[in-house]
C-alpha cells in the first residue's frame, strides 16, 4: 500500500503537464520528484528482499516476454495492448 501512495505521489507532478513539457522541471520540482522516486525505489527493493525475487533476474525475464508481446516492428508509436497485434498477426 505504501508503494502506491509513493508512485501517485510522483504522479501528482505531472498530472497537469502537458506530456511534451513533463521533461522540464523546475529545481525544486526535479529535487521533489527525485525523492518520490527513491522512495518508490526503497519499496521495490524491501518488498523484493523480503519475497527473495532478484530484481534484475527478474527485469531481464519481463524485457524479454515483452519484447515478444510487442515487436518493435509492429508496435512503435503505437499503444494498442499486445492481443490487438497477436489476433492480426495470426
């Protein structure tokens, strides 16, 4: 639960950006978001610790399956969810 309130805490700063801006940020923005980050950052590595998963192991296998959800090819500058590209493709 914490978890969650840290990461809609990091998106309140940007919940009124217009996306092509959210890239540039104020100091005492930048510094504000990077503690939010950290915090989200601690929780992933607590909970992981706590459950025994490898967080980099555990990275390298979902880029993986993504990568085979949504071929670059088929998929950039797209944001269609992978079933839309796998019922076309088959």
């Amino acid at each position: 639960m914490a978890l969650i309130a840290e990461a809609a805490e990091l998106v309140e700063h940007f919940q009124w950006v217009d996306g092509d801006s959210s890239h540039l940020l104020e100091d005492k923005t930048r510094k504000s978001i990077e503690e939010e980050l950290a915090d989200i950052l601690i929780y992933l590595v607590r909970i992981s610790d706590k459950l025994d998963v490898d967080l980099y192991e555990a990275v390298e296998r979902k880029i993986a399956i993504n990568e085979k959800k949504y071929p670059a090819d088929l998929v950039r500058g797209s944001a269609k969810k992978y079933t839309e590209y796998i019922e076309k493709n088959d």
